[in-house]
C-alpha cells in the first residue's frame, strides 16, 4: 500500500483545494486509497458534520428518565450529610451509608450488562492535609464496561458523591448536596444503566468519587491508578453541579445551555511542550479543547435538547472539579456544570417542608434539565466508544534554516491505527483565527500526507475514520524539525 501521498495542486488557491478536498468525505466513509484532490470552485461545502447519530443512540436517549433521577437525588439527600469525613459506619447516615447505596445501585446495574460491566470500591486513607484534619478513609465506587474491539482505551464520567456545608470542616451539619453534586451523581447512575445492555469498542468507566469538597482527593487517587496502570484515557468528563436551569437570583432562566469547561495547553505539558504549542499558536489546541470541539459535533441541540457552551478556561476562577485531577495526568478532561451556579443556595444547610428534609438546593433542582445533560453526556460517550481512537504520535515537519524545502508544503505523520474497521483519516484545518476546524481532506489509509498547503498559514489536525464513517476526536501534531 502506498503510505506517502502528495495532494494538492500548485495552481489552485488554497481555500478551493481545501474545498474540492472536503468534498470528497462528505456523506459517504473513505477508500482504502484516497485519490489525488482536484481544485474546484472556492466557496465549496465543508466535511467536518459526523456521521449522523445512529438509531440505536437515539433510542437510548430517548430512554433517560428524570423520574429515576429524581429519585436518585431525593435519596442521596436523605443521607444527611455526606461529608468526605462523616461517618463511614452508620447505617443510615453520613458518607459511608451513601457509598454503600451507591455501590448496591452500581451492582444491580451491572447484572443486566451480561458480565461487561463489573463495579468495585476503591478505597485508601488520605493522610492530613489540605482540609483534611485526620488520616481519613475515602471510598471511590466505578463500574468498569470494558471494550469488545479496543479495550485499552477508556471513557470515563464521574460525579463527586461528597457534599458540604459553608464550613467545609463541618461534617456533622446537615449537608444534603441536592444541586452540589447528587446532581452529578444521578447522571453517572442513569448513565450506566442505559449503557450497561449495549456493547462497544472503547471501555467506558462510570464513577462516583469522594474527597471532591476537601481538594479533589478522590479523582486524584483515581486518575493515578489509572496511569500507573498503563490506562490510554482518552476523553473525561466531570458533572459537578449540573442541576439547576436558573439561578433563582433575578436573572433570565437558561434551561437549554449546558457549560463545558476546557483547558488550552495541558496541565501535565513539559516548559518544552508549552514552549513548543505556544510558538505554532496552538494554545488553543490541547488535547481537552479536542474534546470539547467533539462534544459539541455529536452532541448537538436536535439530538440533546441543549446548547454546549464551551469555555475556554480550566475552570471557573480559583475552582476546580474532578477533571483537573485527570488533566494532571496528562488526560484530556473536561468539566460540565449548569449556565449560571448559585453558591448560596448550593451550601445551604437543610431546610424542611412538608416534614420531609430537604435542602441545598433541592427545592430548585430541575430534573428534566438533568436529565438533557445525561443526554449531552450520553451521545458524546457513545460517539467516542463508537469510534475510532484518536490517531497517536500525529508530527508536523518543519525544515531549519538554512534549508527551505517544503517551506510552502505541509508534511505530516502519524501511527497506524489498530481498529480493524478503520477507513483511513482526514486532515482537518481551520484559520489561526477560527475557533473551529472549518475543512477537511480525505487522506486515505496512510501513515503520512505531504500537503501543498503552507504550514505557516493554518493549523492542522488529523482524525480517524472507521467504515461506518464514525470520526474521532482530532489529534493536534507536534512540531518536529527535519
């Protein structure tokens, strides 16, 4: 097979050779080969739409329940307290009662999932520090669905099952953590179950953390373990306070906008690699803005019912949640939350109608807002599962002066992919000043692509594409010089 393809043609501009290019993906999965692009008539159609969500997918969505998630919140609120250091024995109350009721709904879930799915606490001590006054005992609970095709690469949606009061110390008041985060919580649940009856390449992984409230212990301990054994994470996502569609403080209800926070360059890059993104003006392409982009592609209203809004920051200001601890990993994570967080009213201590305990934010709790970010959550997990992986050790190659070949072309290359139902790839560009990839070109089954697209100009990222036409997220390159 011929792996190193010349596309391009020296006459034509470069937006009509991006153009005649993308048309050659649209509607239909790539060749084995890819032929030659051939200039057209700028101004051309873009290939950059994913395939179009499968039936089975909406069926699933169409399956997500707000009553069960109801449910799920009013009961994790009837803990008490589930303070990270409340009690881990008694029956009825603090954390350690929570944990178990969660662990026993994990466990039902998995008995429907034919053996695929397998639930386990993961449990350590978490010396003083940081808001943690005395060696405590934290518990994570995860439901593992390993992949059929690609096992090795994983999935992963958490939500923290600890809550708290103003005084993060405080672990004997009443903190029923409705919005904060039995929100969260409720989609990981229901996730699973809907998942748990389906099959899919990718390994997909539903937690529960704990430690969240006292410095993202739980999720830390986690992302570790997962790293120390070797785990290819590929995509994660955080539901931390996803229940609320108004703020309740005088401004307009946003019932249809879901927030994504995504950082630029990772966490985890070396001063190289920082230096190295900031001098090709990739600050905006770290691996967790890749999977913001994929979010919003397969994950949009028609299907959903809600608008992502993606913000290009880690976190909201001097706030984390559990994907920063992936994101130390060097894992591409991102954190959802609902369009406008009230503080008071999530850290508010119980309150009491009707005789029944309630609080923090249950009273303002929207279920049916829940239950459309289960659904963002759902297809995007789906999509990724689904697909391909994201293309590995991707590599641009740049010649130093005094040689000045290729200054005008664009080489680049990438690892094979293993999946046996893969098409081939595209190499997808966008303006410096786009926040989007707006193009892509079909480059067949190859391993490497000379462009006669000067490098300078765009950037560039490259993405997986199986026979059924399912896209990976894109894979942004490093600069190699040659």
């Amino acid at each position: 097979m011929e792996n190193n393809h010349v596309l391009g043609s020296k006459g034509s501009t470069r937006r009509a050779f991006l153009s005649a290019s993308a048309i050659t993906a649209v509607g239909a999965p790539l060749l084995a080969h890819a032929a030659p692009a051939v200039a057209a008539t700028a101004g051309a159609g873009s290939a950059l739409a994913q395939r179009a969500p499968d039936n089975d997918l909406r069926a699933m969505l169409r399956e997500v329940d707000p009553d069960r998630i109801h449910a799920i919140v009013l009961r994790l609120t009837q803990f008490g307290t589930r303070h990270t250091a409340s009690s881990q024995a008694d029956p009825v109350r603090g954390i350690g009662a929570a944990t178990a009721w969660v662990f026993a709904q994990m466990q039902a879930i998995a008995a429907t999932s034919s053996g695929r799915m397998t639930v386990q606490k993961q449990t350590f001590v978490q010396p003083v520090s940081s808001r943690i006054p005395v060696p405590t005992t934290i518990t994570n609970v995860i439901a593992t669905m390993k992949g059929t095709a690609s096992p090795e690469r994983f999935y992963v949606v958490t939500g923290h099952l600890d809550s708290r009061v103003t005084d993060v110390l405080d672990f004997t008041s009443d903190a029923p953590g409705a919005d904060d985060d039995a929100s969260g919580v409720a989609v990981v649940l229901e996730l699973a179950r809907l998942f748990a009856t389906h099959q899919f390449p990718g390994t997909l992984v539903f937690a529960t953390v704990a430690g969240e409230e006292q410095g993202l212990y739980g999720s830390t301990f986690m992302a570790q373990q997962m790293n120390a054994a070797g785990n290819d994470v590929q995509g994660m996502f955080s539901n931390d306070i996803v229940g609320a569609s108004q703020a309740w403080d005088g401004t307009k209800p946003d019932p249809q906008t879901l927030r994504l926070f995504v950082e630029g360059i990772p966490t985890a890059a070396t001063p190289a690699e920082i230096a190295t993104m900031q001098s090709v003006g990739g600050e905006n392409d770290g691996v967790s803005r890749q999977l913001g982009r994929f979010a919003e592609e397969v994950a949009p209203f028609s299907l959903t019912g809600m608008n992502i809004r993606v913000i290009w920051r880690r976190d909201r200001y001097l706030r984390a949640s559990d994907h920063v601890s992936f994101q130390g990993q060097g894992y591409p994570a991102a954190r959802f939350t609902e369009p406008r967080e009230n503080f008071n009213h999530e850290h508010q201590n119980t309150q009491v109608v009707n005789g029944v305990q309630l609080g923090d934010l249950i009273q303002f709790v929207d279920f049916d807002y829940i239950a459309r970010v289960a659904k963002v959550n759902g297809a995007t997990l789906w999509s990724l599962a689904t697909a391909p992986g994201t293309p590995k050790n991707v590599l641009i190659h740049a010649t130093a002066p005094p040689n000045f070949s290729g200054i005008n072309t664009t080489t680049l290359t990438w690892n094979a992919n293993p999946e046996s139902n893969l098409a081939g790839y595209e190499v997808v560009t966008r303006e410096t000043t786009s926040p989007d990839w707006t193009d892509a070109i079909n480059v067949g089954d190859v391993t490497t692509v000379t462009l006669d697209i000067a490098k300078d100009n765009v950037q560039f990222g490259l993405r997986a594409v199986d026979l059924a036409g399912n896209r990976s997220p894109v894979a942004f390159p490093q600069v190699v010089t040659t």
